[in-house]
C-alpha cells in the first residue's frame, strides 16, 4: 500500500524537559488535548489519545529531546500497518519548537493529518502552558541572568505629630452679663420660646373654639326643644293640643 510523510511544526512557550514530561503523563496529556488519553511512558508503554480514536506504543524515548512512537488511527483502514511519528524538541529563545515527522501514512490522509496536528496539538498545548501557574525554567534563567535582586529602598521617617493645645478651661460659674448701656439691669425675657412654640398651635384653638361654640348652641337648641315638648305634653294632658302640635279638632283642608 502506498504511503506518504509530513512535517509539521511550530513553537510552544515552555521549555523542552516541561514537554516531555507532560506528553507522557496521563493527567497533562488529558489537559493539553482537552480529552480522555492514557499513556504509559517507558519503551514498549502503550498509549491511546482522544477517546480511544488514536493508539500505539513508545519505541523510542530521549529525555528532553526526542520521542518515537508506531502510531495509527481509526481511519486508517484495516489492512494498512502502523505509522511513525516522532516527536523532535528544540530549544529555542522564547520556548521550544515542536516537530511532527509522521512518516508511512495511509495514501490519501496526510493533508488532514497535518491539519489536524495544528489544530489539535500544537495549539492546545501552546495554550496549556501558557496559562499554566508553574514558571517555565527558561524563564527563570533569564531573569537570574538579567536582573539583579535589588533590596528595598529605606523609608523615609516620618515626622512625629504635634502635640495638640489643650483647650482653655470654663471659668467657674455661671457667666456675669453684660450691663446695658443705660446702666439699667436688664430683665430677662420670659415666655419667648413658649410664644413661639404656641404660634404653631393658634389654628387648633380656634378650631377648638368654633367646635364648644357649636356644642353650646346644640346645647341651647336641645333645651329649648325639651322644653317645648314638656309644654305641649302639658296642653295634651288639658286636651287643647292634639298630637302634632295643632289646635284639638283641626282637620286639613278638603281638595
């Protein structure tokens, strides 16, 4: 059966040894890809990659340098063998630069083999380990190499707080006041609060007012009234009133 080769490059932030420790752990494999992976990293170890579509074995492995995998999916078809892929890292400035060499692909697969270690490896793991917490030792190299730790500059003192003035002391008693030009003693205002406070009250108290003024006049009504009605009970008993107040034989009109 025919087949093809690829290669595939490009740079992750993160150093060469941080790499390859993660693609042969199982738990940052997962991280970096986003899906279930398993992976066991010794020669002869097998491996399986997102869910079970990808699998094959380590052949050949240098710390921080270079991993050797026989590698196939499950598109490759029944009766064509394993791949090779190998894993190149190489240090770099800025991280390290990542290298796909597959090689023995099925015919027919390699444009979207190629694509898909783009999209599915190189940038995953790009963001994976840049968002990671832990400092990448490249970056820890270059800082020892370039920056001094310099200690922290002294503060300056700062100025102690004035003593505050005690406030002058209340002459004893009650204050003398002062005489009126006339040399006449002044009397002291009495009532003037009170006056003010009753200004507010004036409307309720002619309110007030106008209400027991009507209650003596219902008074006077309501006696004047009962009074009448004793002197009309008087005239009934003496029969010279009838019932209503009328003269006794009264009759209205005929229409």
């Amino acid at each position: 059966m025919a087949t093809e080769s690829i290669e595939v490059s490009g740079v992750v932030h993160a150093p060469a040894e941080r790499i390859y420790q993660a693609w042969l752990s199982s738990s940052e494999h997962i991280a970096m890809t986003g899906s279930r992976a398993t992976v066991e990293g010794n020669v002869g170890g097998r491996f399986t990659a997102y869910d079970g579509r990808i699998e094959g074995a380590m052949v050949e492995l240098e710390p921080g340098r270079r991993i050797v995998q026989r590698w196939r999916s499950t598109d490759f078809p029944a009766e064509a063998g394993d791949s090779i892929l190998e894993v190149r890292l190489e240090p770099i400035d800025n991280g390290t630069r990542v290298a796909f060499v597959h090689s023995e692909i099925p015919e027919g697969q390699a444009t979207l083999l190629e694509e898909g270690w783009r999209k599915y490896y190189l940038e995953p793991m790009d963001r994976y380990f840049a968002s990671a917490s832990m400092p990448s030792r490249f970056e820890e190299e270059v800082y020892e190499e370039d920056y001094e730790e310099e200690s922290p500059a002294a503060e300056p003192a700062k100025p102690e707080p004035a003593a505050k003035k005690a406030a002058p002391k209340k002459a004893a008693g009650k204050a003398r006041r002062k005489p009126s030009p006339s040399g006449q003693r002044r009397r002291p205002r009495r009532g003037g609060r009170r006056k003010r406070r009753q200004l507010g009250a004036a409307p309720a108290k002619a309110a007030r007012r106008r209400r027991r003024a009507r209650g003596r006049r219902k008074g006077a009504r309501d006696a004047a009234s009962v009074e009448l009605n004793r002197h009309r009970a008087r005239l009934l008993c003496v029969g010279r009133v009838g019932r209503h107040g009328r003269p006794a034989g009264w009759l209205p009109p005929r229409a």
